[in-house]
C-alpha cells in the first residue's frame, strides 16, 4: 500500500495539479484543514504563482469579505492605496496580519504593474460581511447600489430616494448588536423598516439587471460587475438579518447555509471573468454535505459553496481537499499509522499531492481509521469524504512561520473554533 501511494504522490506545483485533473477547471479550489497558518498561505501562494504564469489563472478568491475585498483589488490593479493601510482595510477576520496575505498582495502589484487590465491579477474576497458575532449593517452595500444606479438611469425609475434608505436603514449598531446572534429578539431584521429594505434592495437589483446594457457601456463591465456584487451584498445581508430574527429551531442551520450561498454566488460571479483558485476551509469546498455542532444546537448540516458550485460548474470545479502530518505548537502530533494522515505521513517528502481515486484505490476496501485532533482548530481529513475531492493536498510537519493569525478576529474566536467545519468557520456566519 505504502508504494502505491508514493508512486501517485506528486509534488504540490501547477503541471502536477493540471495532470492529476486532466484539464484546466474554471474554478480549483484548494481547502485547508485549519485557519491561520502561514506556512499552508505559503504553499497558497506559490501554487498561485505557477498558476498565473504556467496555465492562465487571473484571480484569487479567499475566505475573507467581499466588500472590503475591494480595497485589495483596487491596490493590486491599479496601486491605489499604500500597502499597511490595504492589510488592515482590506482583509476580515484578521487576515490582514498574515505575512503570507501581505506577500500575496505584494506580488500581485509587482505582477500587474505595466501589464494591460485584461492580464492583470485580480483579488477577490467571497465571504459575505459576516461575524460570529453577528452581521454588518447593509448600509454599504445599499446606498453603493443605489448611488451607481442614480447617477445613470433615470431618476423615476429609482424604487426610493437615498434619503429613504438612510431613514429605514436608522444606526447601524442596530444591525451589529453582538446579542441578537444568540437571541433572535435583540434582532432588526423582521423590524417593518427591515422588510420594506427587502422589497427595495430587491427593486434595485431588478433595475440593476433591466439596465445592464446601458450600464456596461455607460461605465464597464468591472463598474458594473461591483454593482452586482453590491447587490448581491446588499439582498443577501437583508436576508440574513431576517433569520437572525427567527425563533424557530432551523434558525442557526438556516443561517449558516445562507452564509455558504453567499459566497458560491460571489464565486460564480468572479469565475465569469476569469479562471480563478479558491482557498479556503476544507468544509466550504467540499462536494458533500457540511455539518457541525456549535453551543446548545443539535447536529447542523448544510451544504457548503462548493457544493452548490459544483452543482453550477460541474467538471468546471475542483476540489483539492488538504490534510496534515503534524501541527506540534498547536499540540497536533505525529499521526496514528492507521490514519488516512499516518499513511501520507509514511511518504519521504515533505509536501504531496495525490489524485483522489488513486489513493483510494491504493486503500482498498478496508478504509483507514478516523483521525481524531487533539486540538479544536484543526479538523482531520474524513476517509468517507475522499471520493468527494480530486485530489489530497497533504502537508508533512506545519511548522510555525511568519506573523500568524491565531485568533481571527480575538481570543472569543479562536475558543469558538471547533472541527469539520470549524466554529471559526461559523463566526463568519
């Protein structure tokens, strides 16, 4: 067994992954099994490189909000902005003090500077604007829709006045209050004010879509793309604070699948225009169905943005799920030899890639063991979910590297964190 699994494994680089999958996907995705490593962002980042330069990838995508996102686009094409203040307002989640992130937005300047815009690097961030804490006000989203379409329809097709929307929308602490996460009555989002903030959001969109013709050739295709993300921002936001404020017991489920169609919308929407990578947790990538268990909840499943790309894309997607040998400042020793990890872990080289169907076939029909984590943060690769992946990503020994972010977004959060998908995953639901 030990030989047929290092005569499939490969090293972790652009031709390896194109030959494994046979083709060019519109949309790889790469999972990682934990948050906040610089080492795995490393590899992250090198397999990007290879990609922008060997096979024609143009964006990347990662776990991080898609509105604030835009201030890292902005800077990579066109270098609007000074870097420190494009890490600390462009990325959530705390992402922003990763030395790996900082790098990646490094390199994409360095790569577009001179370059025409159809061969530039582009920067995407596909979380919506959420929290664990809760959801942001859809003030940004709302008024930025509203403000591009009024400059260039005619002002009695517009659904309201922007004065209208400042007086629905009221503070916008309203809309973040820590509490309204755990009590669904502390929550706006079912307010008479919220619903009529549905209905226009969803007239904006409408006329949005009605004018696209006008619009593109009014500004372009990139203003007009940010428009639509504004208002996929906007109604999805809207949405979302509605079930915050719902006291049945699918509320949390609900929430944590409409957190999941937002970003396979976002991801849509980028790889319309370009062949793009993905990164991310494991569980939002994933084919199959993703579940967890988070405070006094029973059993959560959804299905997660891979999974509802997947079912957009078909062989335009792929999944390359990541495992781990060893994460030892984080208490993660070396791997049962019975695991899925202790097998890969056997390999002599430090870094590997292996097509799924060939590890599994070098399994046998006796599958491995379940590796269990001595530590909340890192969630171990399930064999029964091999099949759902074309490829296991496996990393030998994580070492500590860089400035890390160990608590995205606090200490709170990083207690909150739990396996398959991590609750840090959820805070941003």
């Amino acid at each position: 067994m030990a030989t047929d699994i290092k005569d499939a494994a490969h090293p972790v680089d652009a031709a390896s992954v194109m030959r494994l999958l046979g083709h060019r996907p519109r949309l790889l995705a790469l999972g990682e099994p934990t948050h906040g490593e610089d080492a795995l962002l490393a590899l992250r980042n090198g397999l990007f490189r290879q990609l922008v330069e060997q096979q024609g990838y143009r964006t990347i995508a990662i776990e991080s909000d898609c509105l604030m996102a835009l201030v890292v686009d902005d800077y990579v094409t066109s270098g609007e902005g000074a870097l420190d203040e494009v890490m600390e307002h462009g990325f959530s989640h705390g992402l922003g003090a990763s030395a790996a992130n900082r790098e990646l937005v490094r390199w994409a300047r360095a790569y577009n500077d001179g370059r025409p815009t159809s061969e530039q690097v582009r920067f995407a961030g596909f979380d919506g604007p959420l929290e664990i804490a809760g959801a942001a006000s859809p003030r940004q989203a709302l008024t930025a829709l509203h403000g591009y379409l009024a400059a260039r329809v005619k002002a009695d097709l517009l659904p309201c006045a922007p004065e209208t929307l400042d007086r629905l929308l009221g503070a916008d602490d309203q809309w973040t209050r820590p509490a309204a996460m755990r009590d669904p009555s502390q929550s706006v989002g079912q307010s008479a004010e919220a619903k009529e903030l549905r209905l226009l959001a969803d007239d904006l969109v409408a006329l949005l879509d009605a004018q696209t013709p006008h619009l593109i050739t009014a500004t372009s295709r990139d203003a007009w793309d940010r428009a639509r993300l504004y208002g996929r921002t906007a109604t999805g936001l809207l949405r979302y604070h509605f079930w915050m404020a719902d006291t049945s017991s699918a509320r949390m489920e609900r929430l944590i699948g409409l957190r999941d169609s937002m970003m396979a919308h976002n991801l849509l929407a980028v790889t319309e225009r370009t062949p793009t990578l993905v990164y991310a947790h494991n569980s939002h990538l994933q084919r199959d169905k993703s579940t967890t268990r988070m405070w006094d909840q029973p059993l959560l499943e959804w299905w997660s943005a891979g999974a509802l790309v997947n079912a957009r894309l078909g062989k335009e997607y792929a999944f390359l799920a990541m495992a781990l040998g060893t994460l030892r400042h984080q208490g993660v020793g070396t791997p049962a030899p019975d695991t899925l990890e202790g097998l890969l872990y056997a390999l002599p080289e430090d870094c590997r890639v292996v097509a799924a169907p060939r590890l599994a076939a070098a399994l046998g029909d006796t599958p491995p063991a379940a590796r269990v984590s001595p530590w909340f943060g890192y969630a171990p690769l399930d064999p029964a979910r091999l099949a759902g992946s074309d490829g296991v990503v496996f990393v030998k020994d994580v070492l500590r590297r860089g400035t890390r972010s160990d608590a995205v977004g606090g200490p709170d959060e990083a207690a909150a964190r739990s396996a398959e998908p991590s609750a840090g995953d959820v805070r941003r639901a």
